[in-house]
C-alpha cells in the first residue's frame, strides 16, 4: 500500500466479489481495523467512480498498476477521515 501511495500508481483489487481500480489515498488504522481510503474508478465491468473505505483484511488479488494519477484530489469535500494511526497518504 504505502508504495503505491508513495508512487501515486492505480490498485487493482477483488473485494465483495467485484473486480475494482482505484486512486489509494490513505491507509491507517481505524477502530482497530486496518482501512485504505480509495478513490475507486471502475468496479466490474463498470465506471463506478468515487470514494470507499476499504477494509485491508478483505483485498483479494491486490495488483499495483504502472499507470499513475495526479495525487490528492484537494476538493471541499474531500474524504479523508480521522485515522487512529495514519500509516501513508497521498500528497
């Protein structure tokens, strides 16, 4: 995780049984569990775009893309949540 974060690369995951691409923006720990806040563009077959928490634990088939994207988002209404502990985040 904390080298795609670094990198600013694209993730390819199975989880709940869904093939996804996403944009990894956080990963820390939050209520004991381990989460990566993503920026998911594509579940399926389908452009389903925006923002997921994802449970670390449940990532099948995880897939660190070469394709790249631009970094933090930096909208008023960006995601990012409070982490008990913050391990990486995208700048």
């Amino acid at each position: 995780m904390r080298l795609a974060i670094a990198q600013k690369r694209l993730i390819e995951f199975t989880y709940d049984d869904a093939r996804r691409v996403a944009e990894p923006h956080d990963y820390g720990r939050r209520n004991g569990i381990d989460k990566l806040l993503v920026y998911q563009r594509k579940k399926g077959g389908n452009y389903k775009i925006g923002w997921r928490s994802i449970e670390v634990s449940k990532l099948e088939d995880l897939v660190i893309r070469d394709d790249t994207f631009a970094g933090s988002r930096n909208e008023p209404h960006q995601h990012h949540i409070v982490w008990d502990v913050l391990y990486a985040r995208v700048e």
